[in-house]
C-alpha cells in the first residue's frame, strides 16, 4: 500500500526511517479470529480485514490514536493524525 501511495522512495523511507521507530505487534490466533468476527460484522461497511485486525489490536492494547489515511478509523472512535 505504501509504495502505491508514495512511490519506492516512499515505501523505502518508511522502511528505514519510521518502522524502527514504531513497536510491530505479530498477530495472535485469537487476535485473528477476533477480527474475523469483527469482519464478518462489519460486512458490508467495505472495511478491510486488515483494518480489523489493526482495530482489534488496537482495543486490546488500549491505543487510542493512529497514524493513518483511512476514514474507517475515525469512525472506530480513535484519534486520527495527521
């Protein structure tokens, strides 16, 4: 997804420039199945599964703001930046 938004350079720059900065959490299995069932209910809002996982992570760590470009987020009720 980065580097159709921004390009290699920009998908390189994240790579060297932001993740190291960042905590990268592995998904669990019942981290998965949990937001499957959140997918499945969500269907069908056009929310990606992707995002569901990241929203579930997100509750069970208790984060309340994300660096995103996605709409979908703001209506989860979480802090949006930019």
């Amino acid at each position: 997804m980065a580097r159709r938004r921004f390009g290699v350079e920009g998908a390189i720059a994240l790579i060297d420039d932001l993740l190291p900065a960042i905590d990268v959490l592995a998904v669990e299995p019942t981290v998965h199945v949990a937001a499957l069932a959140r997918y499945r209910g969500s269907l069908p809002s056009g929310t990606s599964f992707v995002e569901q996982v990241s929203l579930e992570l997100m509750s069970r760590e208790a984060i309340e703001t994300a660096f995103v470009f996605d709409a979908d987020f703001m209506t989860a009720a979480i802090r949006v930046i930019p």
